[in-house]
C-alpha cells in the first residue's frame, strides 16, 4: 500500500557536491557521509533493491522500500549490523538532515524540555499536514512521568517503522535536547481493527528531573478558591462537559442553542459531537484521557440532518469547534474548552452565528473581520474532495468490473470475434461466414428423465450443474465455443463447436 506521511530526505555526497532529494514517502533518507559510507555504497544499496538513486520530491512510494534499503545495506555495507540497526541509522539520518530546512527549530519550539516535546509531536503532525496532504503520521502519547524518564504509547498504520522511530528519537534527545536517551520496549499490539492498529510502549530513560522540578514548582503557591461551572461556560460559550459514561454534565448555552427543544444533559456526547482531529480514534473516554495535550477539532452533528434521515450526514456549512480536551480529575469529567472555526462574515452567517457568539478574550473576532483563512475549513475542503475522488474511483472500479461481467455474458452467447465486429459496427450480415468443415461435439446425459420424488430432481440437477460446469472449465483451455440452439434448449444435451 502506497501511503505517503511525513517529508523524508535522501542525500548523497561526492567530491564536495551535494545532490538532495526530498521523498514524500514517510521513509527515512540515506544520509550517506563521505566519512561513513560514501555514494558508492549508495549506488550499490539502490542497484540491489532496484530502486532510483535519486528521488523525486512528493512522490509516494511503497513502504516496502525503505525496509529493503535497511535489508541490502546491512547485506553490502555491514554484515555485521542487522536491517533493523539501519531502520535505526536511517530514523538518525533523517533527523540530521531536517535541521537543513529549519525544522530543528519547530521542534525546540515546542517545549523547553524534552518531555514536552513528546507531548506535542501530534499538534506539529497537525500543522504539517498542509504542506504534506498525504502525511499519514503516526500518533504518540505519555502515560507516564518521572525523574528518571518516561512511558511514550506510540500508535501508527504501518508497520516495520518501530526502529526508525527509535533512531529519530535518540537523535532528537542527543543533537536537540542534549541528553542520553535509552529505549526500552515494554509490550506491542497489533490489531485487526481500527485506524492506527500498531500499537508500541516504550519506556524511555533520560534525565527529567528539570521538567519534574518545573511541574512541582507551578503547584506550589497559594491556593485560590474554587471557580463556578457558570464562569467556564461564560468563558466558552461552546463548551461542553462530560463523564466517564460519556454522557453530557453541562454545555454552554451556545452550544445549546444549536439543538433548540432537544435534551442534551444527560445524553451520549457521541449524539451531539464527532471528533475530526485527532484522526484515526473512535471518541472514547480513554482515548480522550491520553491526549491531553492534543489539539482537538470536533464538528457538531445539527439536529435538523438527524431529524430528516434519521443518520448522521456532513451538513452543508457544519460548525468545526477546536480547543482542549481538559481532564479535570476531582469530579471525574472531561472540558471541552473550545470556540467556533469561522473564516469570515459570510462563514459566519452561513453557520447562523454572530460575532457575539465568539470569545471575547480570543482573537476570533478580530480574524473573522480580517477574512483571516483558517486552516481547518481549507482542510475541511480538501478531505470532501478527496472523499469524492475516492467514490469516483469506487464507481469506476465498479464500472469496470461490470463491464467485465457483460462482455463475459456476451462472449458466451455469441463468439469473440463476431461481438467484437458488431460492437465496432460493422453489419451483422457482413459476420456471417461459410466453413467447408467444423467440428461439433453433443454431450447428452441420458436417463434423467426417470426422476419422479423432489429428491430425485434435485440429484438431477445437481450432477447437471457439476458436469456443465466441468465442461465449461475444460472448453476454456482450447479455442471452441458453446453453442445454444432452440432445439436443446430444454435438452439435457451440451453443444461445442470447433474451427469458427
């Protein structure tokens, strides 16, 4: 399956040149140093596979290919280093090489420590998708944290890229963290359902003890007093509460405005609400507990769609609400703190919302005004007319597989040769021919016409169907053709001609 995730790099160097190729294949690039290995061993990794030298930048390629890179490398360069210590040395490669397009930089930005930046690989996943619209990224998430490291529950589709992810890792902690990272692998999962079916924990050993003081450090303080659920919902006119049941606490009466004489309190949230980002997770408590410091969209199922199909159907113009699914661990309950994703005037009113319906302490207002272009609606866009692309090819398929199923049907009333003159319009006289010798063969069964009992007629027909249908496997090696005539149409009598 040819997937396409996150911009990888292929590099080669020789004699002072520097040839680049940017692959859009989610595969680790060779970074092949003059000190390590040099082009030559690259050429000989690629001749092995069969592969380009080079590659062409956002093309997709099959996920096979790295993993045979990994096993011919091994083979040539280092027999002494398995295919998976060169996953490893590729996840390290790539690493080296994106610091070459800045994006070392977007990844110190996520977090002072290296533990935050492990809670935020998902949302700069989310921000490349853009740039990289058939990135099928993976997704991870801490479970655990302490002094002396971490549990990471890293999730993808694809499998054979646990050592690459390994290497990148290492090379992150190393080059960008400065600090010693060791892996171990606690337990993998694999699945037969679901999006993401591959399932690996890890324990990661490093120094995080400054990330730890730094929690410890934000609790300490005085204590304010509790704050009111009203002082939330004014906050987030759009938010919405739930529990471990899943079942709606509370919701802001903006949110409830959108389903007007429908009860929401105490119902499944999965009635109201359908999680788009993350993608890939079914809307689980769970699930929603992991990802903490992900960035969510959910768009809001209108209550006129269900009313009228009676399922649940993409609106025309759907409200996309983005925010922060916050665990609030006292009371056992999940916030929703989010606000509307709106591109301008006319998106606003095409939703029946009014600016006053935005946070006032957001810029939301203030981009709507501009006709700021968000981002999720443009996606939005693209994702409809993928799925349109993927039911058109659907329909061709389909097309296709009965056109095959007719031409089959018409071949075996009338010969090839003849249906394919007809169908090229030439007259139907003009196909009839005259043979001075053809060969026919009549294969009747004899004493059938004895059954009297329901069971004798079905034993009958049986052996019919076996033997016509032995018949028709046998005909199909040799160029004869079954012939149907009037005359032993009700006949236990099998026809076949040869030399038309």
């Amino acid at each position: 399956m040819k997937i396409a995730s996150f911009t990888t790099m292929c590099r080669k160097e020789d004699l002072g040149k520097t040839q680049r190729s940017t692959v859009n294949n989610s595969k680790a690039g060779l970074h092949l140093k003059k000190s390590e290995y040099g082009t030559a061993a690259w050429r000989q990794v690629v001749a092995r596979v069969g592969c380009p030298s080079n590659f062409n930048t956002l093309q997709i390629y099959d996920d096979r290919l790295i993993q045979d890179l990994a096993a011919a490398a091994s083979e040539l360069l280092n027999p002494c280093k398995s295919s998976n210590e060169f996953m490893t040395y590729f996840g390290r490669c790539f690493v080296r090489f994106f610091t070459n397009f800045g994006y070392q930089t977007v990844v110190r930005a996520t977090g002072r420590y290296f533990t935050e930046f492990l809670q935020n690989v998902d949302n700069i996943h989310l921000e490349m998708r853009f740039t990289y619209r058939k990135m099928n990224s993976p997704s991870m998430y801490i479970t655990e944290t302490d002094k002396d490291g971490a549990v990471l529950v890293y999730r993808s589709s694809r499998a054979g890229f646990k050592h690459y992810f390994l290497g990148q890792l290492q090379e992150i902690a190393e080059s960008l963290y400065g600090i010693e990272l060791k892996i171990n692998v606690l337990e993998e999962l694999t699945s037969t359902c679901g999006f993401k079916n591959i399932t690996i924990k890890l324990r990661l050993d490093y120094d995080n003890k400054p990330y730890i003081g730094a929690v410890q450090a934000s609790v300490i303080g005085p204590r304010l007093p509790p704050v009111s659920s009203k002082v939330l919902v004014d906050l987030f006119p759009f938010t919405v509460v739930f529990g471990r049941s899943m079942r709606v606490l509370l919701a802001g009466h903006k949110l409830l405005s959108l389903f007007p004489g429908i009860q929401v309190h105490h119902k499944p949230v999965t009635n109201f609400l359908k999680v788009r980002r993350p993608r890939g997770i079914p809307f689980t408590w769970e699930n929603i507990t992991c990802f903490q410091t992900v960035m969510f969209e959910v768009e809001v199922i209108m209550p006129e769609e269900q009313a009228r199909t009676g399922v649940r159907k993409r609106p025309t113009k759907n409200i996309l609400l983005k925010g922060q699914m916050k665990h609030i661990e006292s009371i056992s309950a999940i916030i929703f703190l989010c606000s509307p994703v709106v591109i301008n005037l006319d998106d606003l009113q095409s939703m029946s919302l009014y600016l006053d319906d935005l946070n006032m302490h957001g810029l939301g207002r203030e981009l709507v005004l501009r006709g700021w272009s968000n981002c999720s609606r443009l996606e939005q866009t693209c994702e409809e007319v993928e799925d349109l692309c993927k039911e058109l090819e659907m329909n061709h398929k389909l097309l296709e597989e009965w056109k095959e199923k007719g031409d089959n049907l018409l071949y075996s009333m009338i010969p090839r040769k003849i249906a394919d003159q007809l169908r090229a319009g030439a007259s139907p006289l003009s196909t009839c021919k005259s043979f001075e010798s053809v060969t026919v063969m009549f294969a009747e069964l004899c004493g059938l016409k004895s059954a009297v009992t329901v069971s004798d007629v079905m034993t009958v027909v049986n052996i019919m169907n076996a033997l016509f249908s032995c018949f028709d496997t046998i005909i199909d090696e040799f160029s004869v053709y079954k012939m149907f005539s009037k005359r032993f149409e009700s006949e236990t009598c099998y026809k076949v001609m040869y030399a038309l």
